[in-house]
C-alpha cells in the first residue's frame, strides 16, 4: 500500500473516531483545533488523490453532491406504524390484551421522538445506503444527506451487515436558531422542528442538509445480524445497547418493566420532563421486549398488537394576549392573529398564536388584554383555545375587523356563508405572489420555469414587484438565485420573452381578474380586440357576451376601473406584450418566416408590428439567430442590428415591412 493511501486511511480512522467519541459518548479525546487540522489534511489528501475516493469518508459529512431527484428504494422490511392510545386505561386495556397471550411479559418503554423515520443499510460494516419511511413500503433514498449527519455512523468497527430505524430530529436549539435568521430575512417561518428536519432531510443539496445540524436517534434492529460470531439478543433493550455499542446514538431515557404501575410512571416521567429535553416528544412507546414472544402476541391489519404509542395531550399554558395583528394571506384572507406575551410552550418561545378568524374571536369573546390558554399540538401553529374571563380588569377590549385591508387599503369583504374577510383588490401587494405565479401558468402566459420558488425569490429581493417587472429581469439578475446558473436563467428570461406574443385572451386570462376563467378571457378578447378597449368596457356591453353574467360582468369593469390595473396594463404594454387580439391568422403572406423587431418604428409600435406578423402567418423571434429572416428595424437598433449585419440577415425599414403585407 503506498503512503498516500495508508495516510489517507489512517486519518479517516482516527477522525471517524473521534467524532464518534464527541457526537454519541459525548467525551473529547481531541481539541477542536487539532481535529480541525487532521479534518483539513484529509481534505487536502481526498482532493488531491481521488483514486481513493470513499463515499464513507469523514469529509463527506459537510455535504457535496448536488441530485436531481431522488431515487424510490423498497423497503427490504416493511417500516410499520404503532397504534395509538391516548389513555392510561387505554394503555392498561393494550398491556391486559398482551398479558392474555404472555403472561410474564416484560416492555421497553422509551421516548417517542417527534421527527422522521428513517432506515440505514449497512454491509460489511459499512454504511451502504438510507431511505425515509415514505409510505412504509417505499422511500426515498436520502444516503448524501444522511451522510451529513454527524451521530450516524458511516463505518462499523466491525464487518457487520443490517437495517436499523431511526428518528431524525432536528434540536430545537438549532430550530430556533434558524427561525431567528428567517425572521431577520423577513422569510416565512418554520412551523416545528419536525417539519424542519423533514425539510433539510429532503434537499437535493446535501451541503444545505449539514447546515442543518440534523440527529438522529436509532431505536430499532430491521434485519440482519450483530455479531459475527453469535445471533441477536432476543430482548429489544439489549439490542439497542448493542447498537450504543457499534457506535449509534440510540434513544436514553428507556427503562424495562413488567408492571402497569411502572409503565405508567415512567410515562409520566417522560411528560414531565418534556420541556427541558433537547428535542421534541410526541409521545411514549411501550414494547414487548422480547422478540421472539412478539410472534406469539402478532400482528394486527395495519399495527402490531405488541405494541403501543401512549400520545401525550397537548401542551397548555396561560398568558396575556397583547394585541390582534392582521396578516393578509396570499389569497387575500385577512387572518387574526394574537400577539402574546413571550411564553414557553412545548420547547419553543411562542409569541403569536392564530385566532383563525372574526367569528372564532368572538365564540369565545377573546379581547384584547385577555389572559388566554394556548395550546401547541404536532405540527399545528400555537392557537389560542379560550380566555379566562375571571382574570379581567375591565381595560380590556373587544376587537373589530379593519374595514380596509391593511396591506393596500382596498375596502375588505366578506363573503356570503363564510367567516373569512378577504381584500378583493387583485394587485393588493400581499397577494403579489400568487398572482404573478397565475400570470405566468401554462393556460395564462405560459412562462416555463418560472415556479412559485423563484417567484418568491425575486420578490424578496426586490428584483419584482409585479407581472410587468419580470420583462426587465436579465441573466445576471437571474443565475445567482436558487442556483440557477447561466443556461437556466438564459431559458427564463427566452421564456419570459417569448411570452410577450402569447396574446390578448391569455393575457386577460393572466390579469387574474375575478371570475374570468380561460373561457370568458376568450369571449372578452374576441369582442374587445384590444387591451385598451377592455378599460372602457361597460357593464351592460360585458353582459352582451355569452356566458359573461351580472356578477362577471361587475368583477371584470371594476377590475379595469382600478388605477393599479391601468398601472400595470401600461407596464405591460411598454414592456412589448402584445395587447392585441391575434385570434386568427388573417393571411399567410409571411407564413415560414421569422421576423425580430428591433429599434423604434416611425408609425408603428413594436407589438403591432407583432400582432401583424402574426396575423399573417409569420412568427416573431426574441433574438436574431441564423433562422431569423429578417431583422424590422427602426430608429436606435442596437445589438440585433449589429448581429443582423454580421449574419446577413436582411434588415427591413417599416415602410419596406406594410409594403410586404401588401403584396397580394
Ligand atoms: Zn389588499
């Protein structure tokens, strides 16, 4: 073996074991610095000499490869589900069915982490492949990221093969950390810790995922075989000692017991102590230790039958509601929400809670300076389940709905049957989102690439604001974000380009009017021929249209009547959407021939230059390529003039163009 190798080998020993030491018995052998250094050389050597490249290395822990997709993996054993009791006499009735068939039966009960379930192959005492639950039968393959995570195990110091399950968990001191820095950032933030490591679990860059600070406890044998030499402990508890051994970080805090009495205590241990632990518990598990009289016990349809998970109620705590804040949803819903005094429930600092909406405040008459009761359950966001009247002083006050709606000061409604008072305004800047994601849908403009992920991105950066401004973006606004790189911002801003042409029934469809779906944007663009003519459309004319009625009528004229949408209407046109109807060719003149617009015309503006080609059977091209045919060019052509030029591309005056249109 040369050196290079032995070094390299020798070094990922040394660091698998010491981080082994840090991250699952918790005792240093080794200051940070030195494991840095030795973390460093390793690195230098594996970039150097990647003839010995090993997915198991300990350099693989920060994260690298970047995937597409991930790929399905079938479960080799099924990752099963518990049933659940909510009860201690429910738990008494499961142990009395279980004693029915095992009369001395002894449980595990442990912890019920609240994260996401996972399985870890290994062969031959190597770390060979991970998946999530999925739907028990088949999971996704996660193996890069759960590289990242420290406390798993990448080698085995022996050459052992065999699934284990386990639950990773984000702690919520990195949770909250986390939050802390989206709030700066103004981003939405995570609901739970669950969702956040489901979340970090599922990126297609592992870097991200080691960001995350992820764990995991292990807390269950699927197959396979811990020693080489004897067979398995025929005792739950023994083969998570077992896997302590080999270096898993398994669940603590789990006791063996036989009795009801201690089960239940313990249980209550458990509750009691959820609060101050480092990660979130929905519940406890109680196991028939023995796996062999598990058989004898069976199977029920859809759970085992020697098995429970005792779910603890959700938490509650007592404190003073401040304030009633609006936040305006993306659909325009205007959403109560309390503001509270600081209190800890269920491991995190909650200081808002949801009141859902007007009616639901007043069922159950919660006022402003009101102590409440919040609750925090799973994954729903901390709520607000009543007020304690008795703790009134008398300031308090009862709340009232705003009028207007608070992102854009349109007056709000409310519609008929429903709690929920909503902005009708749809440019109203809260719903900007959804509605550029509408603008730029497949039966609307039909922008590919454009998803609401980066929609978002822009908007937080201030690159958009609304539908028009996404005809200014530039590959350089564009590479940067979600890393898009060249070729991908290249096809979006081609894409947005293109859609300029996509035509008037499309782009009354994408204003996202009320009420006006693909088929009454038709109707409407057929009539009106123009953009231009919509804002002076009448009611009654509207009511003209088939199928258009009172009500569409109505949405679409005070749609039009709003000065935002003239704003945008505008926008759009000075951007060169083509704002005219194009319903029809009305020839085929041009047909098989490719024209770019460049400069300013003298009588002509460049969409209906457009239009006019169109009509005609031609297409319009965004940029002068060797398929274009000719370049229509006009006063302070630039770049495409040039690039015309040099691929002799004939280049066309207006007059030269409307002569060709009317040569018969
Ligand atoms: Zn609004």
């Amino acid at each position: 073996m040369d050196a290079i190798k032995q070094e390299i080998e020798s070094l990922r020993t040394r660091l698998t074991h010491y981080a082994k030491q840090y991250y699952v018995y918790d005792t240093s052998e080794i200051s940070d610095f030195e494991y840095d250094a030795l973390f460093r050389r390793l690195q230098e050597l594996e970039a150097a000499h990647p003839e010995y490249d090993d997915p198991n290395s300990p350099t693989r822990r920060v994260g690298g490869r970047v995937l597409d997709k991930f790929e399905k993996i079938t479960h080799r054993v099924q990752m099963g589900s518990l049933s659940d009791v909510f009860s201690f006499e429910e738990l008494h009735d499961f142990l009395d069915r279980v004693a029915a068939e095992v009369p001395d039966a002894v449980y595990s009960v442990e912890p019920k982490i609240d994260g996401l379930s996972v399985a870890l192959t290994y062969e031959n005492g190597n770390f060979s492949f991970g998946a999530t639950r999925g739907d028990g039968f088949v999971g996704e393959n996660v193996s890069e990221n759960l590289r990242t995570i420290a406390t798993i195990p990448l080698t085995l110091p022996e050459p052992l093969t065999f699934c284990v399950r386990g639950e990773v968990y984000m702690p919520r001191e990195v949770f909250n950390s986390l939050n802390a820095v989206r709030e700066r950032e103004g981003k939405p933030l995570l609901a739970n810790p669950r969702n956040a490591a489901a979340g970090s679990l599922r990126q297609l860059d592992s870097k991200i995922t080691a960001s995350r600070k992820l764990d995991i406890f292990v807390f269950n044998l699927q197959w396979g075989d811990l020693y080489a030499d004897r067979s398995n402990p025929d005792s739950h508890f023994e083969i998570l000692d077992r896997l302590h051994e080999l270096g898993f970080h398994v669940l603590t805090d789990r006791i063996r017991a036989s009795d009801y009495d201690a089960i239940r205590a313990h249980i209550e241990a458990l509750g009691a102590r959820r609060d101050a632990l480092s990660y979130d518990i929905d519940g406890a598990v109680v196991k028939l230790d023995s796996i062999a009289k598990r058989a004898v016990v069976g199977e029920g349809t859809t759970t085992p039958k020697w098995a429970a998970a005792y779910k603890y109620p959700p938490e509650r705590k007592e404190t003073k509601l401040v304030d009633i804040a609006i936040q305006v949803g993306r659909t325009g819903v205007l959403t109560p929400t309390a503001v509270l005094e600081p209190v800890r429930l269920a491991g995190t600092t909650v200081t808002r809670a949801t009141l859902h909406n007007i009616d639901n405040i007043r069922d159950k008459d919660i006022r402003i300076g009101d102590t409440v009761v919040l609750q925090k359950a799973g994954d729903i966001i901390p709520e607000v389940v009543e007020s304690l009247p008795a703790k009134r002083t008398g300031a308090e006050i009862v709340y009232e709905m705003p009028t207007h709606c608070p992102a854009c000061g349109s007056p709000v409604v409310r519609d008929e049957d429903m709690a929920a008072v909503r902005c009708p305004n749809e440019l109203c800047p809260a719903k900007r989102s959804r509605a550029i994601a509408h603008f730029a849908s497949k039966a609307a403009m039909n922008i590919d690439g454009l998803g609401p992920q980066i929609i978002d991105l822009l908007l937080d950066r201030g690159l958009i604001e609304n539908a028009a401004d996404l005809y200014k973006l530039r590959v350089e606004d564009l590479r940067d974000l979600d890393r898009m790189g060249d070729k991908s911002a290249q096809n979006l801003v081609d894409a947005i380009e293109r859609s300029k042409r996509a035509g008037l029934e499309r782009l009354i469809f994408a204003l996202g009017i009320r009420q006006v779906g693909e088929v009454a944007a038709r109707t409407i663009a057929e009539k009106y021929k123009t953009l231009d003519a919509c804002f002076d459309a009448t009611v009654e004319s509207l009511c003209e249209i088939d199928d258009i009625g009172q009500i569409t009528a109505e949405s679409i004229a005070e749609f039009f009547a709003r000065p935002e949408s003239r704003a945008l209407c505008d926008a759009l046109k000075a951007a060169g959407v083509l704002t005219e109807s194009i319903a029809a060719p009305k020839g085929d003149r041009l047909a098989g021939l490719t024209f770019v617009i460049t400069g300013t015309l003298p009588t002509m503006k460049r969409d209906e230059a457009s239009a006019r080609i169109l009509q005609n059977g031609g297409k319009v091209s965004g940029s002068v390529s060797k398929k274009t045919s000719y370049l229509l060019a006009g006063e302070d052509a630039g770049s495409k003039l040039t690039k015309a030029k040099e691929l002799n591309i004939p280049i066309l005056t207006e007059a030269e163009f409307l002569a060709m249109l009317d040569q018969a």
